[in-house]
C-alpha cells in the first residue's frame, strides 16, 4: 500500500488541509478499479470504521498477489468539515463560509477528462478546490463508492436508474435494506457528478459500472462489529466485481428490497417546533393513516400536540436523530409505493 498525503493551501497564509490517499496498485492495469471515501461529512463515521477494518483486508490481499485491479481509499475526504465544531458540537455537514453543503455542487463533467477542474492552489475556495481533488481520485475508476450515513437509520444506497439492476449486488454485499433510485444531476453531489460523464457513455459499457452513496445506518452506530460487518460486505463486493481475488468468497446476489424512486419518498416535516415523540421505529411497514410521530408544541398541554399520519403506506427507512425540532424540519424519510404528492426534483434533505 502506498500513502499520498496531499497539501491543500488554504483560504488565508498559514492555512492549509491533508488529504491522506491510499493506494493499491494490483496485478493487472486493465482490471476494473475502485474508489472509496468516507466522511465527506465530516463526523459521519461508520464508514470510516468500515474503510478502517478494510484496509488490513487490502493490506493481506495485496501481500499475497490478491488485488487485481487498482484501489484508491480516502478515509477522511473532508478535512474541512472535520475540523468544524463549535460549543462542543461538531458541524461538518455545511461549510462555514458559503453555507453550502459539503456534498453539493461538484463539476459535472461530460466526460472522465478533468484537466479543466481547479488545481490544488487555484484563485478558488478551500472547499471548491477540495471537491476537484476529490473527483480527480474518484473518475479514473470503475467503481465509486461514496460512504455516508443518516440520523438513525436502516442500511441503504443511493442509485441512478441507469445502473441498475446491475448494481444489486452491491445491496446483497452490504445487506441494504433499500435502494434510493434516482435520474437527475440537479444538486450535483458526488455521486451525481461521478455518475455524470458515465451517464454519457454507451449503455454497454455503462452497466460495467458502480456508482453510488452507501447509507450505512445511522450516526451513532460506530463500534466493532458494524465496522467489521460492513468492512467484510465492501469486501464481497470488490471480490464479486473482480478487483480482488478470493476464491474463498461467494456472494448470492438476492436483493429483495423496494427500489424506491425519489419522487415516491414522503418526507414528513415538522408544522411546528417542539418536542418529537415516534410511534414508529426504523424499518416498520406502516399503512396509510397510521400515526408516525408527535410533535409536542406546549409541554403539559395535550391540546397543543400534532400527530402526523402516514401519507400512504411504506416502510420507515429514517428518523431524525435529535428529539428537538424547528418549524419545517425533516423528521422521517417513508418509502412509498406511489409518487409523493409533496415530492421534490433533486435531493431530499439540503
């Protein structure tokens, strides 16, 4: 395994950023590649604890002849947000400066060519420069993973339509509950801009690739055995695709899950502050009408308490992770069956 740390200079003198790269070279230079980064919202970690129990997996693999094709890992893409916190909280999902999010707003290029994307010391921003470096490590692979997670939530990926249903596999690997299935590049996330200039290649050739954001569950759920468990899932993913060699590993590809378009996910928003009381866990199937959560504007007051129902029926796939709410806030994310009728083009949550 070979280490690049790459300097970025800052937005003012005695400033700058590390980007830590590892990199496993493989066998053969015209195997399928990957890429896979964690973090890119700074406390968002259960990626991170899987990318940290995979890397000794690489590590092994490549020692004995095993990584066949080239493997890029960033465990830590975004120094900026990691380093954000303020009154002992931290804050890595909006960068403090433009308050734009840190997963919004890359290039969208229409081909793998990123010559024309700012250099490291560009007359840019720290942020628009690091999302450049970012797609530069990410686009000359076959593969991109982006990790991430939610508040509190079930394991689950989001997929353009154009992948799948080749991309199951990667759902079986991982064990995802759900995918998120998607056809525009409005917010040009990560995963958009990566999916980009595949989106214009012929049909053949497309279906070859993996792009995708991995949801894995929620923020608090960071310990061993996950880490390890999606650490291996990763890993049958890489072995089933080709990049590494295993002969030990079988993957059964029998994703069952809802493919769920956007436009069919109900978000339920919050009329008013308060307290948040759930009726309803992560992964409950609920029928329309069902009551979903509370929001308790006047403590002590029943009167003052809104119960919000189920639209249409759907699984539960998210809830918030905090119990306080502002008026207009996201509370749950529903897997409908039906379009919406409060749907909206582009990403669900700022």
């Amino acid at each position: 395994m070979e280490i690049e740390t790459i300097e970025l200079p800052g937005d003012v003198p005695g400033n700058s950023i590390e980007l830590r790269v590892l990199r496993f070279e493989g066998a053969d230079s015209d195997a399928v590649s990957a890429y896979l980064q964690s973090s890119l919202h700074g406390s968002e970690l259960p990626g991170q604890a899987a990318l940290h129990f995979l890397i000794p997996m690489l590590e092994k693999a490549e020692t004995e002849g095993r990584v066949v094709g080239r493997i890029t890992v960033v465990p830590q893409a975004n120094p900026i947000g990691s380093a954000q916190w303020q009154a002992h909280q931290h804050l890595g999902r909006f960068d403090y400066f433009s308050g734009v999010n840190f997963n919004r707003s890359f290039p969208l290029l229409d081909t793998f060519d990123t010559s024309a994307l700012p250099d490291i010391d560009a007359p840019k921003s720290l942020a628009e420069r690091l999302k450049a470096q970012l797609l530069r490590l990410a686009l000359p692979h076959e593969i991109v993973l982006d990790l991430h997670c939610d508040d509190e939530s079930e394991n689950y990926l989001y997929i353009h339509q154009a992948f799948l249903p080749e991309m199951y596999d990667l759902a079986s690997a991982l064990g995802s509950t759900a995918i998120l299935s998607w056809d525009s590049t409005a917010d040009a996330a990560f995963e958009e801009a990566c999916a980009h200039p595949a989106l214009q290649l012929p049909e053949g050739e497309r279906k070859a690739r993996a792009v995708t954001t991995v949801e894995f569950r929620g923020l608090n759920d960071v310990d061993f055995a996950t880490g390890k468990a999606d650490a291996e899932g990763l890993y049958r993913f890489l072995v089933h695709r080709g990049v590494v060699k295993d002969d030990t590993i079988r993957l059964n590809v029998d994703f069952a899950g809802p493919v769920t378009p956007l436009e069919n996910v109900e978000m339920i928003r919050a009329p008013q502050g308060g307290m948040i009381l759930f009726h309803v866990d992560i992964g409950t199937e609920v029928r329309a009408g069902d009551r979903l959560v509370t929001v308790v504007t006047n403590p002590g007051d029943p009167g003052g308490d809104i119960t919000l129902t189920a639209p249409q029926a759907g699984r539960v796939l998210t809830r918030r992770g905090h119990r306080y709410t502002r008026r207009g806030d996201d509370l749950m994310k529903l897997l409908g069956s039906k379009r919406s009728e409060t749907a909206r083009p582009g990403s669900l949550e700022a």
